[in-house]
C-alpha cells in the first residue's frame, strides 16, 4: 500500500510548533506508521492552494485563524492543534482538536510564584489580534485565578515586536517596571515577551528576583540562550500534542469517527532557573550586588566591581553580604559561576573547554580544580553522574 499523503501546516519558527512536529515524528516512528509528509520548504504555513492538494490528510495549527477557515471546509480528514477555550463554543465544530491546557501552564506559573512567598502579581500578554487568541485565553486565566484569590493583579500587554518601534516599547516597558508595587510576580505569556520583560528590568535596573520574579511559557532553549539571567519558564507537552494529534489522524484514516475528539494537553512541568527564585533580602546594596553578579559573574567580574556598581566601599559590601547571605561577594560570583556550568553540563554535546569560557572560568584547568574542591569530583564525572540520572 502507498503512504498517506499527509500535510502539516506549522510555523515552524516557533519552539511550540517544533516540539509539536517532533511528537508527529515521534508517533510515526514508534508505530511505524508510513506517512509522505508535506511542509513547506521554509517550514512555513501557507494555505494558497490547498484545496488543490491531494492529500489524504492535515494536521493544522488552528490558533492561526486564516489556517482555521481555510481548512473548514476541506474533504478529508483534518486534526486541529491549538489552544484551549474556556468557552467550548471557540472550538471548530466537528472537527478533532488537540490543545495545550492554558489554563494549567498559567496556573503551574502562577503557584510557582507563591511558592517564592510573593502576594503581588501581574501578567505581560500580547496586544488583541485575532492570531493572539490563545494569549486572551491565558491572560484570562490569570485573571480569573486572580480573582477567585481576591487579589488585583496587573496586566500589562506592550506592544507587538517591530525593529522600528522596539526602542520606544522598551521604554515604556521599563517605565511600567519601575511603576509597579515591589516585590511582585510576572507571568509572561511566552518565553519571547518573558525574555522582552528581562531585557526591560535590566534598562530599569530593577533586580530580579528579589524585586521582579519572572516566569515565562515555551521552555524556549534560544530565548534562555540570550538572556543574561537563567529564565523560568512552564514546559508545555507540545510533543505528546504532537503525538496524540498524529494518533487521532491516524484512526480517521482508517474510518474512525473523531469529528468530536477533543484533548486537552497539561503541560509537562516548569523548569525552575534564577528569574523566578525570589528571595526576601533586607539590604538593598545586597539586592543590587546580587543583581549585577547574575548579568556579568560569567565575564569574569571581581569584589571590586560589584562594590562600584553598588556605590559603596567593598569593605562595606562584604559586611552586608555576611550579615544577610553569610557568605562573601566573591562566594557568590563564584556560586553563580559553577550554576551556570552545571547547567551547561547537563548538554553532552557541549565541550567542556566552551563549557569553561562560557560560565566564566579562566582555563579549564582552573574549573577543574574548583570542581574537585566545591564537588569532589571532575566536571566530567559530574557530568556522567547527571546523565545518569536521567536515565533513572
């Protein structure tokens, strides 16, 4: 028997629609299942055209809505992806939809900041357009648990990203950080806008996370890669998604009535890094030492400059740091240093030379010997130990 001929309409510039390919791959592969998949070159969604394509099957991200009403009427079996709906009447009528649970990623955000002891929160959306449906629908959930808490939460939406009005939004970002009632909790709605608001607490030189603690959405590894402080961010389960949705195609091939499946996805966890890990602190030369050591502990920063940057002698800095940390400034740049290299260890791919640059050591030698003193072990056998692990 030839293949089913099956197209996938992704945008595939987004680490949602990945991971959601990935679980379609995944699926065939673990059932060997035999699918000629189309996608466009680029990895693009593009519905010109469709209705000519002879295929046997779609797989579609509904949450675009141009991709919604083209595939409305299609004659073969389509499988929407998407977000969910807290009114049911927002899902397309008989057809089967696979969607991420907005309302437990905003919730598994929301718990996580009080967890960190905070009582103040606030959401960074995206402005209403109708491909932002499923930032409604999380910035409501928000609201919602907001509410039922009896709490007042802030919402604040920004602007949509263009090069030409980025300066301007940044700085009406870092006014709205600095206008906002401290401590509090931020949820961004993705890890890009998570990654938007970083980028304005540190224009702001607001100190995260003492002051700000964020949380973003996606797990997204290009936005950690550019930020300058360890973002946290709620994994969504786009590749059981992905999974269950090539699942449900897979049974209408073969005659299955899904015209009413409906499966909402929760999401996997949340990756727990510095962003959100709030930490009550009575000196504020603290909170801005600690602020500075987490952007540049990783350029090789000494004592010297945090005390510059902070604005008072090292001497007296120190005294801060034991009376609150009860440990010196020089520990905790150090302490940094060796977080962000067991998180690059955690990559086996990465060689331990760029492992050693990049989290701020001199040599590689030099991170041994802090390995060995700090851990008993090499950065290798700490490495081992961790996949291991894993494996468990």
């Amino acid at each position: 028997m030839s293949p089913h001929r099956i197209a996938l309409l992704f945008n595939a510039n987004k680490v949602y629609d990945r991971q959601v390919i990935s679980g379609i791959g995944q699926y065939l592969t673990s059932t060997r299942v035999e699918w000629d998949l189309f996608m466009e070159e680029d990895f693009r969604s593009r519905t010109v055209g469709i209705h000519h394509w002879r295929g046997d099957g779609i797989i579609a991200d509904f949450d675009d809505p141009v991709v919604a009403e083209a595939l409305a009427a299609m004659p073969i079996p389509v499988v929407a992806v998407g977000g969910s709906y807290a009114d049911d009447s927002q899902y397309p009528h008989n057809t089967p939809y696979v969607g991420t649970d907005n309302q437990k990623l905003v919730r598994l955000a929301y718990d996580h900041l009080i967890e960190q002891g905070l009582q103040r929160f606030a959401f960074y959306g995206l402005p209403p357009a109708p491909g932002n449906r499923w930032a409604c629908e999380r910035e409501m959930a928000f609201k919602r648990m907001i509410d039922a808490d009896g709490l007042e939460g802030i919402v604040y939406r920004g602007s949509s990203t263009s090069a030409g009005g980025w300066g301007r939004s940044q700085e009406e970002m870092a006014e709205w950080v600095r206008s906002l009632p401290k401590p509090i909790g931020i949820i961004a709605v993705t890890d890009a806008r998570a990654r938007q608001l970083l980028q304005a607490c540190i224009v702001a030189d607001v100190p995260i996370p003492e002051q700000i603690a964020i949380v973003g959405i996606d797990n997204d590894p290009i936005a950690q890669l550019l930020s300058r402080i360890p973002l946290t961010s709620v994994i969504q389960g786009a590749e059981e998604m992905g999974r269950m949705a090539a699942q449900v195609l897979h049974q209408m091939l073969h005659g299955g009535d899904c015209s009413t499946t409906r499966i909402l996805v929760p999401p996997v966890g949340i990756n727990v890094q510095a962003t959100s890990l709030h930490q009550p602190l009575k000196s504020p030369h603290v909170m801005r030492a600690r602020h500075y050591i987490r952007q540049y502990a990783c350029l090789g920063i000494k004592t010297e400059q945090v005390a510059d940057y902070v604005g008072i002698s090292r001497t007296l800095l120190e005294e801060h740091f034991k009376r609150e940390l009860k440990k010196s400034v020089h520990q905790t740049i150090l302490e940094h240093k060796l977080e962000m290299a067991r998180n690059m260890l955690a990559d086996p791919s990465m060689p331990l030379a760029d492992v050693a640059v990049r989290s701020g050591f001199t040599s590689l030698q030099y991170m041994y010997a802090v390995f060995r003193r700090e851990y008993n072990c090499t950065p290798r056998q700490f490495m081992e130990a961790a996949q291991s692990v894993k494996v468990q």
